[in-house]
C-alpha cells in the first residue's frame, strides 16, 4: 500500500433532520432559541408509558424534488429517503458540485443503529394478513445498511466508496472518524459522513420502554402536562432518554481541496479516539470510555487544557449522564469545573445512529457563531456541584476546540476533537 498523504481534514458543510426541523437551518434556529422539539407520539400508536418522542416536525419525502410516490411505496424503510435529503442538503450547504473530477472521490458512510426496522415490519404484516407475495421485493434493499449512502450517490452522482460504519450510538462519530482517515491517507478527497435513523416505530418504543432506558411520563412528572421537558440530561430528575428520529451529515474535505474549488473551512477535524468496553451491552466501562476520550486529545496533539468546550453524550438516564462527568472528571481533574457542558439531546432526544454527527454539526455552526448550545429543562443536580452544564439558554463565548463525546449499546466509543478555523 502507498504511504499515507497526512492530510489535513476540514468539514465544509452538513445537513441535518431532527425534531426541530426537516433541515439543519430550522433545527439550528429552534437550538438556539433553547426550544425542545419533543411531543406525544404521532406517528403510531403506542400503550406505553414511553409515549413522548421526537418527530421531525415538517418531514414529507414528497416535498422532495427527487421523490415520487412510488418511490415513497417501494422505499419504504424511512431512513433511505431521509438520507437522500439530508446528504443532498449538506452537499448543497458545502458548496461542492459533483462532476466527473470529484465524482470518484467523493465517498458516504452513513451509519445506523436500526436500519430498515420499519420496512421489515411492513413485511412481516403483509405476510401475516396479505399472504406471501405480498412481501416486497425490495425488502431486501431496504435492510441493507448500505442502501440510504448508495441511493444517495444515484442521485448526486458520486462513485467513491460508500458503506454504513455500524457504532449503534457512535455511528456517525465513526463515519467521521474513518472519513477523516480516508481524507488523510489519500483514498478520497470528499466524504460525507454522518448517521441516520428512524425509530419511531412501536416495536423500538416498547423496547426501550421496557429495558428501562426511556422516560416513562406519569402524571405528576413535568413532561406529562409540558412534553417539552422529557429530556432533561444532568437534571435531578432525569428518568431516562427521549426517543427521537433522525440523522445529520458532514462534508469532510482534504485541504488542498478548499483552494481548488473555492470551498469554506467551517472546522478542522484533528483528533479521533474510539475504543470497545468488553464490559457489558448497555453499562458503560469507565476505564474505556476515559481511554477514547484521551486517545482523540492525544491524537489532536493537544492537551486537556486546550479544551474549551464538550458536546456531551448526555442521554438523560441516571446512570450514563454520572457515569459520562465521572470519566470526564478523571480526564480534565480540577480543569473541567471551567469548561462548559452541554447536551444537545435536551432538545432534539436521543436520535441513536444520528445523534453524533447531528451534534457535531451544531457545535461547529455555534463555535462559528460564538455560541454555545445549552442543555435546556435542566434543575441542578448536587452530584455535578461545580459542573458547567451551560443550564437552559445559549451562551455567547468563543472557543477553539471542543470534544464531542459519543457511547453505543454494546460498548462502543468515539470521541472526535474539533478546530475552528
């Protein structure tokens, strides 16, 4: 193999559905604002306790120019076509044009946590009530992980590498960890990378309700007369994740690339941590999770101290938000009483396989903007006593570079550091 071009790395723009909005730009003014886009379910019907989620709000797929209904007929695993206009947003965001030059060197990693659950379950009905070949021929397609990056290349045009890095939570930090990677090593000059899923489907709610890791809203909880409330991460009374559908991506480009086609920096991508627990499928390994986040400073060449802000996992469960400040605190000691915390999952709920790159694309807009995104619905809990959790409304301050922490079902951890430029 050909020794790698350790090239530099930049996003130049991202995409993004969450329940603030069918698009980055409508997300990102509802964040600021310090709104929570969370709701009783709509979208199915539920018996659960479990029942506020978040919806992407405005999301048609036939308000797409490249959707038909057939299209929406046949692909009918929703993340495909979620996909498909986020990746063409966040190409459009960037300023790229895919051409012949750029084409080939343009590669999607679009990661997952379900995948096509929704399609499979489709089937399963119409096996069950409609017999046989009622069964789609294009469930298949719609299960494969791959699918939502390679109908996104049919229709922007690009033929480099596409493939679907499987994080559970940590996949879209993963996709840029290893699109970075193929930047800097010379396998691609582009890559869009990110994660999306669609999980609000009752199967998924009944089981996380059931494993306990989602809020169950009883009455006498704040969130059963104002929904808004039920993600609430460093909270006192934080009872467990919200549910939330999903996805972001990042346009990732070499450096050299920015001049060649008159592209804007919006951030350096310069150190990537990521480690496996080897511990338990839900529990976090402390001694893990603190050696992923000390591999991305380390391989930032920088130190702890340069760290001026952190996009914390922070789901709202008890146990993952005191364990996630507990390694935190054994990285940064006394330094991290003055770096600000946020949890952007307090407005848009825990998105799974999307949750990463969606935050990472509203760190690196506020780091632009001088802002800091809050962790809104929050009441101080005495166990972060000192803990900067930047409490219901966004900071203006300016910052450098900021760690974006990201933890998955079965022990997987990424954690990225970003630059502003």
């Amino acid at each position: 193999m050909k020794a790698p071009l350790n090239r530099k790395v930049f996003v130049i723009g991202y995409g993004a559905a969450t329940a603030l909005g069918s698009t980055f730009q409508k997300t990102y003014a509802r964040a600021v604002k310090g709104e929570a886009g969370f709701r009783r379910v709509t979208k199915c019907e539920v018996n659960s306790l479990s029942n506020v989620v978040g919806e992407i709000p405005d999301w048609d797929p036939l308000a797409n120019d490249f959707v038909n209904r057939r299209e929406v007929y046949n692909w009918n695993a929703a993340f495909v076509l979620l996909t498909m206009a986020i990746t063409k947003e966040a190409l459009t965001h960037s300023g790229l044009e895919i051409d012949r030059d750029t084409g080939p060197r343009t590669a999607c990693l679009i990661g997952s946590a379900l995948n096509g659950a929704d399609a499979f379950r489709i089937a399963t009905d119409n096996l069950l009530n409609r017999g046989p070949f009622k069964v789609s021929p294009y469930l298949l397609p719609n299960l494969c992980a791959n699918l939502p990056s390679g109908k996104a290349g049919m229709m922007l045009g690009f033929t480099g590498p596409v493939f679907s890095p499987q994080g559970a939570c940590a996949s879209g930090n993963h996709a840029i960890g290893i699109g970075a990677r193929m930047i800097r090593d010379g396998d691609c000059d582009f890559v869009l990378a990110g994660g999306v899923d669609t999980c609000i489907i009752p199967e998924i709610i009944y089981g996380f309700a059931n494993m306990n890791a989602t809020l169950k809203v009883v009455e006498g909880d704040r969130a059963f007369t104002d929904p808004t409330q039920a993600s609430r991460p460093f909270s006192i009374d934080r009872k467990g994740m919200v549910l939330a559908e999903g996805g972001g991506v990042l346009v990732l480009a070499a450096e050299e690339m920015l001049s060649i086609y008159g592209l804007t920096p919006r951030a350096e991508v310069i150190g990537v941590g990521w480690t496996s627990d080897a511990h338990h499928f839900t529990l976090p390994n402390p001694e893990t999770v603190i050696r992923a986040i000390r591999q991305a400073i380390d391989d930032a060449d920088i130190q702890s101290s340069d760290i001026q802000y952190i996009n914390a996992h922070g789901t709202s469960t008890p146990k993952g938000d005191l364990t996630e400040i507990e390694c935190l605190r054994t990285v940064f000691g006394d330094l991290l009483e003055k770096i600000p915390i946020s949890s952007n999952k307090s407005q848009i709920g825990h998105t799974l396989g999307g949750s990463a790159a969606i935050e990472a694309a509203l760190s690196i807009e506020s780091m632009q903007n001088g802002l800091i995104l809050p962790t809104v619905n929050h009441i101080p809990d005495p166990q972060f006593d000192g803990i900067d959790v930047v409490p219901n409304a966004t900071r203006r301050q300016m910052y450098e570079f900021f760690l974006s922490d990201a933890f998955g079902f079965g022990g997987t951890n990424c954690c990225i550091v970003f630059k502003g430029v």
